[in-house]
C-alpha cells in the first residue's frame, strides 16, 4: 500500500514544471514564515529530485540570521547526524564515514523541515522508506519543540496515509497553497 502511494505522487510531481516547481517554491515561503520568523534554530534539508525546493527559505532564515543545520548519515545507519549548514555540501549521506567537527543534538532545534512523499490529514508523513527521520526522531520529547514541519507540494496531502507505531507525526505541513497545524 504504501509504494503504491509512492509511485502514484512520484508519477504526479513528473508532470510538474521547472517555472510550476519555482512558483511553489516562492509561495511555500510565504506559507512558511509564520513558523520561520518563531524559530531560531532550524533543520533544513538540500531538496532532491521531485522534492519541493527550499532554496527561497533557505536564502530567507540566512537573511534573518537564524541558524541552520542539516541531516548527514550513512547509507547503512538509520540515524542521521545534525551538522550545521553547508549550500556546497548537498548530499544527506556521506560516501565514507566520519564525525563531522560539529555535531548538534536534534532535540535543541526549534524546528525541523522534512521532506516527504505524502502526507494525511492526521499528520502522518510518508517518506522514501528508509525510515531515517523516523529513526533519528523517534527519541525526540516534545516539550514543546522542536516542531515538525513536512514540506511537500499541495498535492502531496491526501486522505490517508497506512502509518506504523514507529512513525512520527508531524505539527505542520507546508505547501505552496498552505499551512497546516495538524
């Protein structure tokens, strides 16, 4: 059930265009910077593939010198490292495996964006499969933060998605169209 979800949305994001996915890319900004201008420190992610870009709220938190950082893990770990920021440095798994210099705890973040293939009204989000922001936030204690917040392109939200006792659920979801506090 869920690879069909999966190959369904990946079919529907083909048909989006390069000027289609930079509009939604400016408007998620808009939709995002009630939740940007709360937070100091924030997770963000280089987009991939099909992936809603954040390149406008990446350049936007840097312009309001909130501090960033970004997942680093190895192919055969679920646990991903939180490293700071680094535009020249794109790729969330390492080719080889090291301790970055800095290394900062997930749970000290005010807000983490995550990306996702599909996410339901109730908040639950499907990802690739790897099951590594699962994983890596599992032990996270919301008291209250950080919030999680999926980022995916309008589309992206359907009715239901098939969730495990493992899956994390999301606070937010934003998309080119809105915000949505679940």
């Amino acid at each position: 059930m869920k690879q069909a979800i999966r190959d369904q949305i990946k079919n529907q994001l083909k048909a989006y265009t390069a000027k289609t996915k930079k509009e939604a890319a400016q408007k998620l900004l808009i939709h995002l910077k009630p939740l940007l201008d709360r937070a100091t420190r924030i997770a963000v992610y280089h987009a991939y593939g099909s992936e809603l870009h954040l390149s406008d709220v990446i350049n936007y938190c840097l312009a309001n010198e909130k501090q960033l950082y970004q997942p680093l893990s190895y192919k055969h770990a679920k646990h991903m490292l939180l490293t700071k920021y680094n535009a020249s440095y794109p790729h969330i798994f390492s080719d080889k495996e090291f301790v970055p210099k800095d290394c900062y705890e997930w749970y000290n973040l005010d807000l983490i964006l995550l990306p996702l293939i599909a996410v339901d009204v109730r908040g639950f989000r499907l990802g690739k499969g790897g099951g590594y922001y699962d994983t890596t936030l599992a032990d996270i204690h919301k008291n209250p933060v950080p919030i999680l917040c999926g980022i995916g392109f309008d589309s992206q939200l359907i009715a239901h998605v098939p969730n495990d006792d493992w899956d994390v659920q999301l606070d937010y979801f934003a998309s080119e169209e809105q915000l949505i506090k679940f």
